[in-house]
C-alpha cells in the first residue's frame, strides 16, 4: 500500500508533548480543579480558570503548523488529559450545577478541544483507544496519581509511573472513565436521561454524539486500512483492534453481556432501566440552587470541592419558591378532532436520542457482520433487536425500522427478520435472507399478519412496505399484474384480518385504535404508490 493511500494519513501525524510544556498543561489543570491555591502556586487561583487555560494551550499546540504544507506532526498530551477532557465536558460541576459562566466555558472548551482533535488527526493517530479505556475493563490503569512531580533540581525528570499523572480527583477516581464498569453503563444513563433528565440530557446528547462520531470514525478508517492491504489475505485484522470491538468484548465480561448491551441502547427511564443504569455521579441530577429574591445569587456558603463531592449549596434540599404560573387564558377548541400521529421518537428521549440509537444499533450491526466472534453472529443479534422492537408502539417501530446508517443487505435481513415473526402461519417462508422481487412477490406482500391486532398488521405492512423500497432503491421494482396483484391481496387480507369478528384483540380506546387504523391505510396506500410508480408510463 502507498503511504498516500493509508488512512491515517489523511489525518496529521503526532508527537508527544516535550516535558515543560505537559508540565504547564498539568498544573494549569490541577490549579483549576483544586478548591484551594495550588502547592505550586504563588497565588490564589481562580476556580475553573485555569483548566480552561490549559485547554486553550492544547488548542495552540495541536494546532500549530496547520497552515504549512505539508503540516508537521501535532502536539499532543497524554492520554491522561484527554481523558479528563472528557469528564469536564459533562460533569455536573462544570454544566448544570456551573457557577459562572467561566466555569462553563470550560467544559464547552474541552468538548470543542476534543473535536478538534478528531478532525485533525484522527481516532487512532490521537490514541483515543487508550484516552478512553475503562480501567475496570481491561484498560489501561494510568489515572491513578503518582507523588507529586519535581519541577526543580537534580531530580527534576519524573519517573514512568507519575510523569503523566494530574493530581486532582476528577483527572482519577472522580473522572467518568472510573466511575463505569464499561462503555455500555455510560449509553445507558445518558440514554436514561435523554427521556427522565432533560437537563443533562443538554451535556450528556453532546457528550455521546462525540463519542458515537469517534467510534464510526475509528471503524471507517480500520476498514479502509483492511481493503487497501489486501482483505482476507492478511494475516491479521485491523479492525479486531478498533475501539467499538474492545467496547464490546471487554476483559473479564460476563455472560449476557450481548443482552446488556441492547438494554443499554434501548434504555427509556423506566424504573428497570435507570436500576441497572445509575447516575454516574452522585446527586448528578440535583441543579444549581436559584437565587429566591429574583437578584443575582447569593454567595455560596459552603465551599465547593468537587474532589470530595461537596457542591455546598448546590445540593440543598430546600427549593426557592416557585412564581405564580401566568393566569390562564381561554383559548378556543380547534377546528379539526381528527387524531394526528405522534412522535414515535418520544417514547426514546426525542429525535436526537433515537438518531443516536439508530448509528449504535447500525454499528453493532456492521461489527456482528464483519467480525461475528467479537459479539455474537448476525442472526442472533438481530433475534435481540427484535426483542426490543417489536413491542414497541407504531410511530416508535416506523421510526426503528428505518436504519438508514444500515447497509442495504443488512437492513433487508433485519426488516426481513422482523417481518417472519409477525406474520400469518400461512405464508411460506423462505429458505434464507437472498431478497428478490419473486420473494416479495411470493412469500411477503399476500399475507396478513398472525393475529387480528390492528397494530401487528400495520407493522406487517410497513415491514413489507420496507422491502418494497428497499428493492426498488437499489435494483429497480419491475412492474407486473403479478406484482400488483399481490400487493392488493395482502392489504386487503390484512384489512380483513382487523375487521375479523371474535377474534382475540385487546381492547383499546377509541383513539389509539383509530390511530393505529391510520398506520394501516397509510402504509396500504404507500405500497399502492411505490407499484404504481413502477408501472412503465
């Protein structure tokens, strides 16, 4: 392979941090991270100021030399800054419960500081596979703080246990990569949160998008590395070794491991899921106390000190009084009764959330393809989707279905997956996953679903609606009466399923069965569409 054509040279290359300047970048941190003046300090420092000082030193040097051609490699820190880097953009400290604006900056600074780093070199040149190890997981145990480092004198060099080290416990014990067993307990609060906790949700939607963006970057570019040095010939695989991979199969995991996951993807803060995916920090939901005269706040009066988990009154219990709500005005009924459909990403914390669920179960899905013994094999994860999918209400399962970060062949076997198990006994199945227009001809679009629900025959329905699209997208639906033909069977085998009396339906109320009704016929005249739009003109 030429060296223009390797991945990583796409991004810039590294080298690391000479040793007075990670000095300059460690106390910095540890002066704005520690409540009181730091030992190597003259002066009292301002609180949070100065981590924000060393972050925009880190932008500097990453980004010195941008402008040259070609650009010399980049400065970077250790892993142990971008670890903490990582925990400022989210912990409650710096965000919900930040006391100033500054405070705040800082973490928005880490957050860009880290996105910068992936745009400008890259997952891997970045070495954010170990930056974002959970130590508990077999990653690598260097948060811990060594003896404090000399700066001075003969003995000014560190040793190799604490040259990295930041003395401060959010950079430790405190930082989120030791506060979690694995990835999936960090996916699954944050996801809590996006339908529980809006307001962390603000940090925690920010904080998982970056993450998620590392992980496909970080796979993209082992992929490519995989093609362009010969694929199944080599003799190892660069994608074995990619962060999503370690994310999945952990040291010392335990069995079950692969349901975890998908409870962690599908978290919805319920009682359930927020027992098994806890708060991160303690009092972690807990928000800055208002001030209770409408002036500016008063001055805390218990000192903050995040390594011991003191937030003085920030954590109060007593609440200000609440203003009287507006008085109400009346407002005429509207015009029309007729039921509109929900949001189907409610129920999963918003369209933001769902979209970020979306890219992990489309991930998941390429790693179990690619490499079936880091997880489990295909078929079986998509048996785990089903689980979780099919329960769920229309607009959510509409939405689910969709995987557009899904390849076409493995978004053909899931929708292909999820529609044998619903439907009637009837319809002969076929032998594998292989679509064609025959297939859909023969074995999916004429049948109804294998109850009389109203709502198991609209997802029916949108499942065949699906690979309709799906064929049509990538190959070309040819029309012909065959096809036709088969397209109006099952819509009207599916309308006479539902309107089939005694038989077993739940009784619902009046809107939620008319609502489901409008899935039925909309996707019934959607499939009408897509054939009639094959139909040479």
């Amino acid at each position: 392979m030429k060296d223009d054509e390797n991945p990583t040279l796409l991004y810039r290359a590294t080298k690391p941090l000479p040793y007075e300047l990670r000095e300059h970048c460690t106390i910095y941190f540890e002066e704005g991270l520690c409540p009181s003046p730091h030992p190597r300090s003259p002066l009292p420092v301002a609180h949070n100021i100065t981590d924000s000082q060393a972050l925009n030193l880190l932008f500097s040097l990453l980004t010195a030399g941008t402008s040259s051609t070609p650009s010399p490699p980049a400065f970077l820190p250790p892993p142990q800054h971008l670890a903490l880097a990582a925990t400022l953009v989210v912990h409650p400290a710096l965000t919900t419960r930040a006391k100033d604006t500054a405070t705040l900056e800082a973490a928005n600074t880490a957050l860009r500081y880290l996105r910068l780093v992936a745009d400008l070199v890259g997952p891997i040149n970045g070495n954010l596979q170990e930056a974002f190890a959970i130590p508990g997981a077999g990653g690598s145990l260097r948060r811990g703080g060594g003896k404090r480092r000399r700066t001075t004198g003969e003995d000014a060099s560190p040793t190799a246990d604490d040259e990295n080290s930041i003395t401060t416990e959010l950079a430790n014990a405190g930082g989120i990569w030791a506060r979690v067993d694995d990835f999936w307990q960090v996916v699954g609060w944050a996801l809590n949160c996006s339908v529980v906790h809006k307001k962390r949700w603000e940090r925690w939607s920010l904080w998982l998008e970056y993450m998620v963006g590392i992980l496909e970057q970080d796979w993209e570019m082992r992929e490519k590395t995989w093609a362009q040095e010969g694929g199944e010939e080599q003799a190892e695989d660069p994608r074995e070794g990619s962060m999503i991979v370690k994310y999945l199969n952990p040291e010392g995991a335990t069995s079950g491991k692969e349901r975890r996951i998908l409870r962690a993807i599908f978290a919805d803060g319920d009682q359930r899921s927020l027992a098994e995916f806890p708060e991160i920090w303690e009092n972690e939901t807990k928000e800055r106390k208002k001030p209770t005269d409408g002036s500016a706040a008063k001055k805390i009066s218990t000192k903050v000190n995040v390594e011991l988990d003191n937030y003085g009154d920030y954590l109060s219990s007593s609440s200000s009084p609440s203003p009287s709500p507006p008085p109400q005005t009346k407002t005429p009924p509207p015009l029309s009764t007729a039921p509109t459909l929900p949001d189907g990403s409610l129920p999963l914390g918003g369209p933001a959330a769902l979209h970020l669920r979306l890219r992990l179960l489309s991930l998941l899905s390429t790693t179990c393809a690619t490499l079936p013994s880091t997880l489990l094999p295909l078929h079986e994860l998509y048996t785990l989707y089903l689980s979780h999918i099919r329960p769920t209400p229309l607009p959510t399962f509409f939405h689910l279905i969709s995987l557009p970060h899904l390849t076409p062949t493995a978004a053909s076997t899931l929708t292909q997956h999820i529609l044998r198990s619903l439907l009637a006994t009837s319809a002969p199945l076929p032998q594998n996953d292989d679509l064609n227009q025959d297939i859909l001809e023969t074995n999916y679009l004429p049948y109804p679903a294998n109850t009389a629900s109203i709502a198991d025959n609209a997802k029916v329905s949108l499942c065949v609606e699906m690979l309709l699209r799906l064929w049509d997208r990538h190959f070309g639906l040819v029309w012909s009466e065959e096809l036709a033909q088969a397209a109006e069977a099952g819509i009207e085998a599916r309308e006479a399923k539902v309107s089939r009396k005694g038989g077993r339906r739940k009784a619902k109320s009046g809107g939620e069965e008319e609502g489901e009704r409008m899935w039925l016929n909309g996707s019934a005249e959607r499939i009408r569409g897509v054939v009639e739009m094959a139909q040479p003109s």
